[in-house]
C-alpha cells in the first residue's frame, strides 16, 4: 500500500491541514446525531500523520456527551474539517468531504453504524496506530 500527502481545508480555507493517508482508502460514514446533522465521512489517522498548516487561532471546540471528543469548527465558516474522535483520541478524524479531489487512487466508503457506538467503537481504534 501505498502512502502520500493529502491536503484538506474548511469551506472558506481559513483552516488548512495535510495528512498522510493510504492512496486507496476506505472510508466510515457514520449515522451518529452529529455525523448524519454534518455529513462527516471519515478518514482516521494517526496524530503523528497529521499536520495542522493554518489556522489554528480560527478554531473553536464543541464537546457533548462523555466530552472526549474535540469537534473543531472553523469560526469563520463553521465547517469542521478535522476533529480528535472519541474512538480514537490518538489521531484525527478527516472529513473526506473537505480534502482536495483527485488525491485518492480509489475511495470505498462503508457505513458505519455510530448510533450503537459503544458496540462498535472498537472496529475503528486500529485505525489511529502506526
């Protein structure tokens, strides 16, 4: 498999980011409530391949529920392009629907069923290992 440098961004670019992600990925669509209310599709990676290029100062967190997760929002646009999951508070969760097109060799997206999160966490924790 291999790996390359994808580039992502908010709505108004504001914050921008890169990550290292396989050329040919498989990404979850989640039906939990705030992943069906924003259409999130994830890519998950390690903290280590990810790299916030601008924008930090432009961020705003949400937490709800348990608090683990850190929804980051853009303040200018309010998209959330990237966030620290709860399954996974080791990596990043990238929103598919904000990287660059045409940086992918292939892109499967499976669902993922968030609404019974704790039973099935555990399928995504592997996914923010090196």
């Amino acid at each position: 498999m291999t790996k390359s440098w994808k580039r992502g961004a908010c709505h108004c670019g504001a914050v921008r980011w890169e990550a290292e992600t396989e050329d040919c990925i498989v990404a979850d669509e989640c039906n939990c409530s705030i992943c069906r209310m924003t259409g999130f599709i994830h890519v998950i990676v390690p903290a280590s391949r990810f790299r916030l290029l601008s924008g930090e100062d432009q961020l705003t967190e949400y937490k709800f529920n348990t608090g683990v997760a850190r929804h980051l929002f853009c303040r200018s646009c309010g998209v959330k392009s990237f966030y620290v999951p709860r399954s996974n508070p080791d990596g990043y969760s990238l929103n598919l629907r904000c990287m660059e097109e045409g940086q992918f060799e292939s892109v499967e997206i499976q669902p993922f069923d968030g609404r019974n999160w704790e039973k099935n966490a555990g399928r995504l924790a592997h996914l923010s290992k090196e």
